[in-house]
C-alpha cells in the first residue's frame, strides 16, 4: 500500500532580480508503506526541497502529495534535518524528548524513552551537556535520537550521517537497520517504519535502502531507479564484498556523473 | 589575567595624584576635594543615614518604574516580534518615539502628572519600556526560521512555538534590553531628581551645589557610579544563571595552576582547597538572619562583616578537617570522588591541609570570641552547642549521622541556630518570629543531607551506617524528599499568610519549576549519576530559595523606608 504518492510535484523559489529558481521537479513518486528508500543527486538538485514538502513544511507550486496516515497515535513524520538541528538551549536529554513533550507525553515516560534514545546513539554521558558542548557529529546524533523517540510512521533523513566519522557513520548505518528490522516485527509493536534517506555517498545508499532513486541536476527529477536485491538483515561491511554490489555501484555513479558536471557547469554560469 | 591589576594602576594613579595635587595645594580644594576628604564625607553621609535615604529613594523611583515598564514591554515586544499584523500597526509609533531623549519629556510628564513620585516613576518606566520593546522584539525577528520549522516538524503548536523557541531563543536579547535599560533608567532617574529635586540621590547632589558642598556632591556622584556598577555585576550574574546554554565566552581559558605566579597560586590554591562552593549552606542562614534584624530595625556592617567572616571561616577549616581525616581513614585515594582536588592531585600536602583547617578554626574562633565578648554570652553557648553537634555528627559510638538523626541536625544548627544566632548579633535579643523564618531554609539544608543518603542507601546500609533514608526504605525516602521540599514551601506561605513575613519574600516561590522538576528526576531515578544531579540541584535550590527570601525582605525594607 502506498503511503506517499506524489504526481508532478515542482517547487518554484522566487530568487534574485525577479528571476524565478526551478528547485524542484517534477517529480512522480510512490513510497510504499515499510519502504526504505535512499535518495542520491548532485548538490542544489532539490533533495532537500523535496523532503521538506513531505514533511508539510513547504507548500509545493504545483503537483499534488497525498500522504496516508494508518496510525493516528503516533506522529506521521519526522526530519533529521541536514546540518545542525539541535536547539542549543535545551540541554541533550531535553532535546530529544523535546518531540514527546510539545505532544504532552508523561514525563516518566518520556524520560525513559529519552535515556534509551541516547543510549542507542551513545550519547547517554552528555545527557546534561549543551549542544555547545558536542562536537557537530555528536549534534548530529542528538538530531537521530529526537527523530527517533519520536516513533514516526516515516522517517525523512537528510544526510543525517553526513558529519559523521567513518566509525560512527558504520555503526549507527546498523543501528538504524536494527530499529527498522525491529519496529517490522510483529513484536515490535507493527508496521515498519518507512524512510527516504538521502545521502551524498553511493555505499551507503546501496548497504541501507530497497530502492535507490537518482536525481537529476536542478531541477530534480528522478533519472533513475535501482534496487537494492541483498537480503536482509545485512551485514553492512559484508555486503560490498558482494560482486553484484560493485556492479550497481558502478550504474549508479554513471546515471550521476553526468549529472552532477551538469550541476557544476549551471552553476558556473550561475557565477558569471 | 595579569591584566588584572594593571586595570587598578590608572584610577589608583589618578587618585593619589589628584590628593597629592590637593595637599601641595595646585589644586583648589574648594573645587576638588581631595579623594580622603570625599571619602570622609561619604562615611559621614552614611553614618547620619541622608546617603542611605537618598539612595533607597532613588532604587525605590527606579525599581517601581521598571517593573511597570519591563513587564509589558517584554510583552509587547514578544507578540511585535511574533507578529507582522503587531509589527506594522505598532511599528511606527514605537520607532518614533524611541530616539527621543527622554529626559526632554519631563516637562510634559509633570504637566500631566504634577511634580510627585508619580511623574519620576513614569519618566524611568518610559526610558525603560522603549529600549525592552526593541530589543525583545529584534530578538524574536533574529531567531533563525530552521527553529521553527524543527519544533513544527516535532508537532509543535503556536503556543510551544512561543514558549519553546521564541522566548528561549530570544532571551539573551531581552537581557541585554533590560541590562541596557537598567543603566539607562539610573541615568534618567538621576537627571530627573536634579530637575525637581525632592529626594534622592539627584536631589542631594543638587542641594549640595546650592550650598557649595562640594565633597558631598562628590559622595553623591560616587554612590551612582557604584550602583551603575553593581547593576552591571547582578545581570551578568542573572545571565550566567539563565543561559546556561551559552558558550561560556565570559569564563577565559584558565591556566594550570602550577604556571601561575606564586601568590595567585597561592590563593588559588587554596581557594580550591576550603571548597567554596559549599559555602552558600553557611552564608545563606547568616545573610537572612543579618537581614531579618536589619528588617527590625538593628543594623551594624561592621557586625555583619564579623558573623560573615567568621562563620565562613569555620565552615572553611570544617571542610578541610574533614578531607584531611578522610585521607587519613583512606578514604579519598586519587581514584576515589574525594571532594578535594587540592589534596588528590597533591598541589597540598595533608600536613598543610590540616594545618590550615586549624588556621581558619582559630580564625573563626577568634572572629566568634570577639562577638561573645561585645555581644553576649548566647553566642558562646550557640557556639559551644555547634561545636558539640559537629564533633558528634560523625564521631563516638552514637554518631547523630549513624543512627538517622543526620537531618534533623542538619535542620536545627545550619537553620534556625545559625540564623537566630546572626540575628541576635545584630538585634541582642531573639523571638520566635525569627525561629519560624528559619524553618524552610533549614527543611532545605536537611533536604541536600537527605538527597546524599538517598544516593547512598545501598552504601550506607552496608556501612551499617544507618540513615533516615535507608531506614525508610527506597519508597518512603522519596516521600521524605517531597516533604522536606513540600514543608519549605509550606511554611514560606503560612509565614506570610499569619503575618510573620512580608508579602515579598514569596519571590522565593519562583523556585517552584526547579522544585517540581527537582522531585520528579527523584521520583524517577535510583542511580547514584543521576541522584547526583538531585543533590547538586538540592543544593542550588537552597541557594537561591534563600537569596530569594533574603532580597524580598530587602524589598519589604525598601518599600518600608519610603
Ligand atoms: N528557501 C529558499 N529560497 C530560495 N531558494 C531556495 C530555497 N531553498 C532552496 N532553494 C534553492 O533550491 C535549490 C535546491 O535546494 P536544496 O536545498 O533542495 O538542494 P539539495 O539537493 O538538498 O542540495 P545539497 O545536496 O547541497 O543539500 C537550490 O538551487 C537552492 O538554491
Ligand atoms: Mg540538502
């Protein structure tokens, strides 16, 4: 069952000198429910953009988004937005139960939900500490935490790894495979959330997603789709050892390529 | 941070130079009092009480002018800021009237007001109400859009939106306006009361100029100056208290201690080693017993710097005593939490820690024998009383901590004793009213005890070591915390409900979120890192609880004079 649909969606900024910036589109997609969908595509093709349309906080100028909620009690979306999203007055813990408390949740449980939350994250000895007092990766992590007790039907994650350490970014690619294998259980408490995921690093978007949509330069459509046909659950290092992980890698920075000189010769135009 | 007393050498140059122009006579004293004669004035002037009048006069005219200006003014300037509809229609009107100097609209003000205390309130609640709206309202147009879209983005409301982004984020904007302000109203209260002089510190350095008084001008000017100053000092440290969040740019990075040069080492040094930052459980009850008498009319500085002095001293060489006999029952080895970093990381010897806890002992005692023989046996027997209580706190087969009595000793001699006892320096006599104020800071002396033994039930009952908490068990221990917290309160409201104390020292009840939030982290938690925190927020809780308690009294006194 679809849980987004969107037909034809383009996003038009108003830029400077009355000229208009096609952000976006159009763009035709459909997310199945318990999907996890990795986004791929040159810088300032409108990833962003487009997230942030699903995520209701943008209005798109044209096309349609029809988004189908199935479970009333819990928020439909959550963003871990690129770059630093933490609010620097709220201490660690308060931020990631900041979610839970605007809805009104108790405080014991939110506090527990909380502290499990930065345990995952491995965070749980800055839970009194200032965002000033992280590093930007460790922000980075306080962003997933606060997405993640949250407990949405559908995760938008914008480069969410993007200023991570290569350790880091490995062990918390598994840790979010786990919560999505889990909450897919039936003991996890039912569906499995859906995510789009967008990312600048190919590996990443093939070891995570079941489909790895590519976009083009602005504005972005989607040039291509690829699926990611490894079975799950996966062994994150393993998997590039696969050949077939190779060959897909490789038709994925092809369909990007050109791209991505598009991208860079429109924006040297941009320059003169 | 050299720098620090080479920031002395200008004004102390200037003012030798200025009395040694004076005594060779190139300066004309009529004109220029030397800085000793002004000084002397200024005693005099404070002793016959007329600088004191003036300046509770002044501080009165500003404090009742900027609380009815600031308050809706963050208002106003919160919804001008959140607002477009509020920024176009109240915009112009606000913009306008801003620049104009304010102390050009006194005319006007006494034409509509006449010449009273009215019209001096209202000029210091315009000056202050213009800079608060601009600033509030800047500071909710500067705070960045992604805020808001994270906080939607996690299901906030308009209202949350408000509460959790836009005033958070805005606040050190509105400090800032209200620090601004504060300069500015002092500025315009003083040129007010030169314009119509009647009372306060304008009015006395105008009357002076009419009679050629010149040193009490002087006197006068001095006293604004040090206001202005300390105005200064009490935003940086509310600042510092409600921005936490702040990069601690203010705090420069500190040198090690062994690279620094030998007397600041030395002074460092032991700073670190007396433990000051308990020192508030001491100062607090001296402070408000002090204040109480000053409240009844008894007040000596001289007396107040004696009880201070001495108890801090005592306090001092009791933290060190301990830490010196924790080291010897080995207790504090360099892996253990031992309090003194001094001793751990052997910056002091133990022999220099125990020989400067008897210093600040003999010190103390000295301080406390000089105030039995001016000011009455009483002290002698709180003292001996004290004493008796310490030793016995942890020594000799039925230690009072070891048998579950730990609060309530705790309650009697960090509350009611040491601030009737404070009090009775200054007034010679006690009454029970005194007693029933100390209640709540001594329920919350004791409660920072009990958050310790709430940490330490396990640790204590293997110790055999038995305290209230762990007799009590986990469950009824919490119930003991929110008694403890709960009775402070109580008390607070019944005193001024019965008429003990005045109406203001309910400020102590802006304490209540961090209470609240105090007893729900203790409702939650067992861990000790996380009772930790309780204990340190117990303790802060007191400290501010009783500062609170002590500037509401100071507020009665204010309102009282004038
Ligand atoms: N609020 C805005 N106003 C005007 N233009 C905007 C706005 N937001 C984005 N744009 C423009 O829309 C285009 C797409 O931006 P977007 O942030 O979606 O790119 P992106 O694919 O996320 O890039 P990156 O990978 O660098 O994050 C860019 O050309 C950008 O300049
Ligand atoms: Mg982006």
């Amino acid at each position: 069952m679809a849980i987004i649909e969107t037909a034809a969606l383009t996003k038009v900024f108003p830029g400077p000198d009355r000229r208009e910036i096609n952000a976006l589109g159009p763009v035709d997609l459909t997310v199945e429910a318990g999907e996890f969908i990795c986004i791929v595509g040159p810088s300032g093709c409108g990833k962003s953009t487009l997230l942030r349309i699903l995520a209701g906080l943008e209005q798109p100028t044209q096309g349609t988004m029809t988004a189908e909620a199935t479970d009333l009690q819990r928020p439909f979306n959550s963003m871990v937005f690129q770059g630093d999203s933490t609010f620097p007055w709220l201490t660690v813990h308060a931020n990631v139960e900041y979610g839970l408390r605007v809805r009104g949740v108790p405080y014991r449980e939110r506090d527990e939900i909380a502290a499990r939350m930065l345990r995952t994250v491995g965070l749980s000895g800055y839970a009194e500490a200032y965002p000033y007092q992280l590093s930007g990766g460790m922000r980075q992590r306080v962003a997933l935490a606060r997405a993640l007790a949250n407990d949405p039907e559908v995760l938008l994650m914008d480069e969410p790894f993007g200023a991570l350490d290569a350790q880091n970014r490995a062990l918390l690619q598994d840790e979010l495979l786990y919560i999505w294998d889990q909450t897919g259980d039936s003991a996890g408490g039912g569906a499995r959330k859906t995510i789009l995921f967008v990312t600048h690093s190919i590996d990443e978007a093939l070891v995570l997603g079941d489909r790895v949509l590519v976009m083009t330069a602005a504005p972005g459509r989607i040039k291509a789709e690829i699926r990611a046909p490894f079975a799950r659950p996966r062994r994150t290092h393993e998997l590039k050892r696969d050949p077939v992980f190779g060959e897909l890698s490789y038709q994925i920075w092809e369909a990007l390529r050109d791209e991505v000189d598009a991208a860079r010769a429109s924006e040297l135009r941009g320059q003169r | 941070m050299k720098n620090r007393a080479l920031n002395l050498i200008s004004p102390v140059a200037f003012l030798v130079i200025w009395e040694l122009l004076v005594a060779l006579g190139a300066l004309d004293r009529r004109f220029f009092p030397a800085p000793s004669e002004t000084l002397a004035r200024l005693l005099e002037l404070l002793q016959n009480g007329e600088l004191t009048t003036a300046t509770v006069i002044t501080l009165r005219r500003m404090a009742v002018g900027f609380v009815l200006a600031a308050v809706p003014a963050v208002v106003i300037g919160l919804l001008m800021g959140a607002n477009r509809m509020a920024r176009i229609i109240l915009g112009p009107l606000i913009t306008a009237l801003y620049p104009v100097p304010k102390i050009a609209l006194v005319p006007m003000v006494v034409i509509l007001l006449g010449i009273g205390e009215t019209s001096k309130v209202a000029i210091v609640a315009i000056s202050v109400f213009f800079l608060v709206v601009i600033h509030t309202m800047a500071g909710v147009l500067n705070v960045e859009q992604r805020y808001f879209d994270i906080a939607r983005n996690n299901g906030a409301r308009p209202w949350d939106l408000l509460t959790t982004v836009a005033i958070p984020a805005s606040l050190p904007n509105i400090l800032t306006g209200i620090n601004l302000a504060l300069g500015f109203a002092l500025t315009v209260i003083v040129g007010t009361e030169l314009l119509l002089p009647q009372g306060g510190l304008g009015a006395l350095i105008w009357k002076s100029y009419n009679v050629y008084d010149i040193p009490t001008i002087f006197a006068g000017l001095i006293v604004v100056a040090l206001l202005g100053w300390a105005f200064t000092v009490i935003m940086g440290e509310v600042e510092r208290q409600l921005l936490p969040w702040r990069v601690a740019d203010a705090a420069p990075a500190r040198r090690r201690l062994q690279d620094e040069p030998r007397l600041r080492r030395f002074v460092r040094t032991w700073w670190l080693a007396v433990r000051p930052f308990s020192f508030t459980a001491s100062v607090t009850p001296v402070v408000l017993g002090s204040v109480l008498a000053a409240y009844d009319g008894a007040w000596s500085w001289l007396l107040f710097a004696i009880t201070l002095v001495g108890s801090v001293s005592i306090h001092a060489g009791t933290n060190l005593i301990n830490d010196f006999y924790d080291w010897k029952k080995g207790t504090d080895t360099p892996e253990s939490l031992g309090p003194n970093r001094a001793l751990k990381e052997g910056i002091l010897t133990p022999q220099q820690v125990f020989w400067g806890g008897v210093f600040f002992f003999a010190l103390g005692s000295g301080l406390g024998l000089y105030l039995v023989a001016t000011r009455g046996l009483l002290i002698l027997y709180l003292g001996i009383f004290s004493v008796l209580a310490g030793w016995f706190y942890t020594a000799g087969p039925a230690a009072f901590a070891y048998i579950g009595m730990g609060e309530i000793v705790v309650f009697i001699f960090m509350g009611p004793v040491m601030i009737m006892g404070s009090y009775f320096v200054q007034m010679q006599s006690v009454n029970w009213n005194v007693f029933l104020v100390s209640i709540p800071i001594g329920l919350l002396v004791a409660c920072i005890l009990h958050a310790n033994n709430m940490r330490d039930i396990e640790d204590d009952r293997a110790n055999n070591k038995r305290t209230l908490a762990n007799l009590l068990g986990r469950k009824a221990s919490r119930w003991e915390y929110y008694v403890l917290i709960g009775g402070s309160y109580l008390t607070l409201v019944l005193l001024v409900l019965f008429g003990v104390a005045p109406p203001f020292v309910l400020l102590a009840l802006l304490t209540l979120p961090k209470a609240a939030g105090l007893m729900r982290t203790a409702a939650v938690h067992e861990a000790p890192a996380r009772l930790n925190k309780v204990i340190r927020g117990t303790a802060d809780l007191h400290e501010r609880f009783g500062w609170l308690m002590i500037a509401g009294i100071l507020a009665a006194m204010v309102a009282q004079v004038v």
